[in-house]
C-alpha cells in the first residue's frame, strides 16, 4: 500500500484515543523519527500525541511517509512523473 506524501507535520497536540491509534492487534505504529502516531481509521494522518511517547507500552515502529521522503527519500526508488 502506497500511502501520500503529505506535506510538514502540524504542530497541533492530540489527545490520547486508543480507538483512534491502536490496531486490531492493540499496538500503536509510532514513527521512529518523528515521534507521531498513525490514524488506524485513516493511515495517511500521522498525529503528535504525547502521552504514547512518554510511555512506549504497546507501541511498534515504523517509518511515516513524510520523514519517509525526508531522511530516506535518496534510497527509494524513484516516483514516477505524472505525464
């Protein structure tokens, strides 16, 4: 699945929702760079929510599609050029 590329991260704090970012298996993705968690119901939102960050129970890493581009964009393959 490709998700977007969405532009620089708000600045807007989100409470803590376990419905809103924890996956069917109960874990929350939290990207290892950013620090921000994934919308379940919408996985190209990534929130920054504090309170998973200052405790990690239950959390998994992953990479969000914006520090994606950012640190990694020069290892991925190339996007194709809309004609």
């Amino acid at each position: 699945m490709v998700l977007p590329i969405i532009g620089p991260h708000t600045r807007t704090v989100c409470a803590p929702d376990d419905a809103s970012y924890r996956d069917r298996d109960g874990l929350i993705h939290i990207c290892a760079n950013c620090r921000r968690t994934r919308r379940i119901d919408d996985p190209a939102v990534w929130d920054w929510v504090p309170a998973y960050v200052t405790r990690p129970r239950d959390a998994t890493h992953t990479v969000c599609p914006f520090c994606a581009e950012y640190y990694y964009g020069a290892y991925l393959p190339a996007k194709e050029q809309a004609e």
